[in-house]
C-alpha cells in the first residue's frame, strides 16, 4: 500500500536500506499477527497486526512528507487479506522526531498502525 502511495525507489525493507539513500525514505514492516477472541473449541477466531513505518529524512520537513504520504497509505483503510475480512487501519502512536543514532545525522519518526483480521465465515452448503 505504501509503495503505491509513494516514491517505490524510497521504500526500503528492514535490513536492505542502500548505502546512501535517497531521503526522505521509509521503512515499513507488519507483524505476523496476534491471535485473539479464542472460541470454546480453542480455536482463535481474529488476528491483531501491527503495521510500523520508520520515516527518515535530513530535515523534519521531509519528515512530515513520508508521514503524510504514510498515514493516507494506512490510515482508515482496509488491508486485504485472504480469508479474512479486516477493519480499518487506526493510529497506534506517532512519535516525536529525533536524531537517528545509527542513521549519520539523519531524523526518524516512527508511525503504528493497527487492524484486526476476522475469518471470513465458509457455508459449507455453497456449492
């Protein structure tokens, strides 16, 4: 979703960042999902994620670019899943901007989103 939203060329994997990145960049990762609302049976019914999008730029003004294009990318919306029907995606935390200490003087901001995922119920009596 977000390398639709935004620059694809500044959209890194966690671990896979160039050298010397064009900024402002991000870094988006979802978690695996959390089990949640156990049935009677032992089963779980919805999942929890998490989506984190780490924002890095020279300048906070590059900062607040890569989170206005991330919060349209996420925010509110749906992130498709198979099997699963999800709610939208809702703020978790916006954190403050700082100095990244590993990042050469750049800045940081990290962005969550999160959403739950319900199986979508099968009637076994469709053909």
């Amino acid at each position: 979703m977000l390398r639709a939203a935004y620059k694809p060329a500044q959209i890194h994997e966690q671990g896979k960042v160039p050298t010397s990145p064009i900024t402002p960049y991000a870094i988006p990762s979802v978690s695996s999902g959390a089990a949640g609302t156990y049935r009677n049976s032992g089963q779980h019914g919805s999942k929890s994620y998490r989506i984190a999008v780490q924002c890095i730029g020279k300048t906070k003004s590059e900062i607040a670019k890569v989170a206005d294009v991330t919060d349209a990318a996420f925010l509110d919306q749906q992130v498709a899943i198979d099997g699963f029907d999800t709610t939208p995606c809702q703020a978790e935390i916006t954190a403050n901007v700082t100095r990244d200490p590993d990042g050469g003087g750049l800045l940081y901001c990290l962005l969550t989103y999160t959403f739950t995922a319900f199986p979508i119920a099968i009637n076994e009596e469709t053909p």
